[in-house]
C-alpha cells in the first residue's frame, strides 16, 4: 500500500513507533537516482514524480490489523486506504 503525507518524516516516527514496516517507493522520480547519470536523456520538470519521492512510502502485507487512527492528521490519503483496505 502507498501511504502518501506532507510530513514523511512524521508519518515514519509514527509507524515506527507503532512497529509498522513501511519502505521507500520503489518510484517517484528516477532521475534523482544516481544511476540516471550513466544514462543520455533530456527531460524536463518531473513535479509528479518529485513528489511521490518527497511524500510517498510503502507498507508491505501485515499478519495481524492494523489500527490506522494512529495516522490521523499525518497521511493525506487516509480515507483511500480505508476504503482499500
């Protein structure tokens, strides 16, 4: 599942806390991946892409529920995960 929030930083402390997995999307914007060097391209503003690297995270499949209040007031697309999930 993608959780995105203004504040990753937050959302990461609290998840952490709660003992929630979550890792980096494996997305957002490639260009800002040292490997796009290696690479000829041109390409202009990538705002999507820059802000699903700045906002986004990813939590993988859990054995047990998880109470999602604990995120109330950090993620921006809650009532899409509840509706999901």
């Amino acid at each position: 599942m993608t959780m995105f929030a203004d504040d990753i930083a937050a959302l990461r402390l609290q998840l952490d806390a709660r003992d929630i997995e979550h890792r980096s999307v494996i997305s957002g914007n490639f260009l800002r991946h040292p490997v796009s060097n290696h690479y000829q391209y041109t390409a202009g503003p990538m705002p999507n892409a820059d802000y699903v690297s700045d906002h986004a995270l990813m939590i993988g499949n859990h054995a047990y529920p998880i109470d999602w209040s604990c995120l109330d007031g950090i993620t921006s697309r809650r009532s899409q995960i509840e509706t999901a999930a």
